[in-house]
C-alpha cells in the first residue's frame, strides 16, 4: 500500500511540473545567404527541414531567393518530410537599400495550429525618418487557438549591424505602431537583432527603448551564444514580447537557441553550411493550463496526505 501511494504521488508530482508545457513553438531562425544555391544541397536541406518542422511558426531571416524557388523547394520538402501537419508561407517583399542585396522575411507556419488573420509591411516613413530600417518590419498576425494567449502579432528584424543601436530604438515605434493599428498588447519582437558583441556597446543601451521600457520582456538572457562557430559567443538572436500578459503565457525557461550540431551529431563545418546562427525557440503555453494546474494540484495535495497518513 505504501509503495503504491509512492508512486502515485511520484506521478502526481511529474504531471504537476510538466503542466503549462506546450508542443507549440515559436523559433526565429537567420538562414545565412539562403537561396538557389543551398536549396540544391541535399544535406543542408534535410538538416533545415528537420529544424524548422520542430516549429508551428517559424521566422526565417536571410532569405536571398530572388528567383523565388529556394522557398517552394523547402516547403515541399517540410509538407513530405512531416505528414502530420501542413506546411505554407507568407513573405515580405524584397527588402533592402542596395539592389545586389536584398533579402526577405518569411514565415513557415502550420495551417493546421495556427491560421494567418493579416500582415503589413511596415514603411519607413512613420515620423519623417527615411530610412530608418535597412529591412523595414515584416508584420504578421496569428490566431492559435490551442494556446493560453490565443491570437498574437509577431515583429522580425534583422538589424543592419553597422545600424544595431538605432533600428533597435526604432523598433518601439514599430511595436507602439502596431498596437494601435491592430488594437492588440499581444505582440512579440524577434529576429538576428545583432544585440551584442561590438554591435551593441553597453554604453548605448541606455538609448534604446526596447531595452529601457519596463513592459517589455528579454526572454533569450544576455550570454546565450547563438552563434554556431566556437571562436565566437554572441547573444545576436532574441525573442522580446510585449506585456506580463503574454510573458505569463509563455512556458518558464523554454527561450533558448536550439543547438543544431549538437543534437543532430554534426561538425562545425557541416553546421556551418546550414547557418552561422542558432534558431532561437519559445514554447507557449496550452489553452486551459490554469484549470490543469489548479486540478493537479489538488491532486497532489490529496495524494501527500494520503502518503503521509500511510507513514504516520
């Protein structure tokens, strides 16, 4: 008797601690000069199918596909590869202030998890300031029922590192922007900021709103290296999300750069030929997980009384 009050209070337990986890991820991702030429790389392929179909949204950065087929390709490849979801993309256009390099932002998205309710493509003359961005924000809004926050807006940017420290700023304009324009608090900002190293000086911190303002929430910690090369160690790639309400429906510790070459056994020269960069990930909670937890807990209590009643 008493070893089966054990173990139901050991399963109890277990059950309590992994509630509020989730299956559904969102990862942000800087493919490093994708295009024709990688998507023609078996390899490499197969290796960004089997990260980006861990996501159910997924951004991806440093797309140079100017005839328009690396994308498709990889889409196929994610819709036969995971047969269990259904795979489509929505992009921005060509952005870029030189025309020998332009790249895209695009989201990957499961059809089936979440459904895509609108985008905009941010311009870059909101206050008068031309140019404020090398590559305007690419804005998107997603419903996802199954989720504790329910619908939310996702911001990318892939800051120009000779520009870091003002496009950073820059982007609380965009954030203040799209709260109004969609009348939602439930916005979260990602992307390859360059948020680090000799792009971000510590002494100009101070001078970007999106570090200062006190309602927005850092969920990848500074000294997180997101970089692949082992002679580097740079927290480049961040996950920023706006309000206690949507950090709240965030799993506890789940941000974090997914280390490709360390889970699918690669060398540093084959992860390099994927990306330079870590996908950066955070899970989000389930819808109901409040109810859940309240059960289990009960549960758990009940169950340590009986434990303790047992051993008295």
């Amino acid at each position: 008797m008493r070893s089966s009050s054990l173990l139901l209070l050991s399963f109890l337990m277990g059950m309590f601690e992994i509630q509020g986890a989730s299956d559904f991820r969102i990862c942000a991702f800087n493919l490093h000069h994708f295009g024709e030429s990688k998507s023609k790389k078996s390899n490499v392929m197969h290796t960004l199918t089997r990260i980006i179909a861990r996501c159910d949204v997924c951004l991806l950065q440093e797309v140079r596909d100017s005839k328009e087929r690396a994308v498709l390709v990889l889409l196929d490849r994610l819709n036969r590869y995971d047969t269990k979801h259904v795979y489509d993309v929505v992009a921005s256009e060509r952005l870029g202030r030189s025309d020998s390099y332009q790249e895209q932002y695009v989201f990957v998205y499961r059809t089936d998890t979440v459904t895509l309710t609108g985008h905009y493509q941010y311009p870059d003359d909101q206050k008068g300031d031309v140019d404020a961005f090398s590559r305007e924000p690419f804005v998107v809004r997603f419903k996802a029922p199954k989720t504790d926050i329910k619908e939310f807006v996702l911001i990318p940017q892939h800051t120009s590192p000779a520009n870091t420290t003002k496009e950073l700023d820059e982007l609380y304009d965009v954030l203040q922007h799209v709260r109004r324009m969609w009348k939602t608090d439930n916005v979260m900002l990602l992307g390859d900021f360059n948020a680090d190293c000799g792009y971000l000086a510590k002494k100009n911190r101070k001078n970007v709103r999106l570090i200062t303002e006190k309602n927005l929430f850092w969920l990848i910690a500074d000294k997180t290296d997101t970089t692949v090369r082992s002679t580097t160690s740079c927290t480049y790639d961040r996950i920023v999300v706006h309000g206690e309400r949507f950090a709240r429906a965030t799993v506890p510790f789940s941000a974090k750069p997914f280390n490709f070459q360390m889970e699918y056994r690669l060398t540093e020269d084959q992860a390099l030929e994927v990306s330079d960069h870590f996908p950066v990930e955070v899970l989000l909670k389930g819808a109901g997980t409040k109810e859940t937890q309240t059960k289990l807990f009960s549960l758990f209590i009940l169950s340590h009384l009986v434990f303790q009643m047992l051993t008295w």
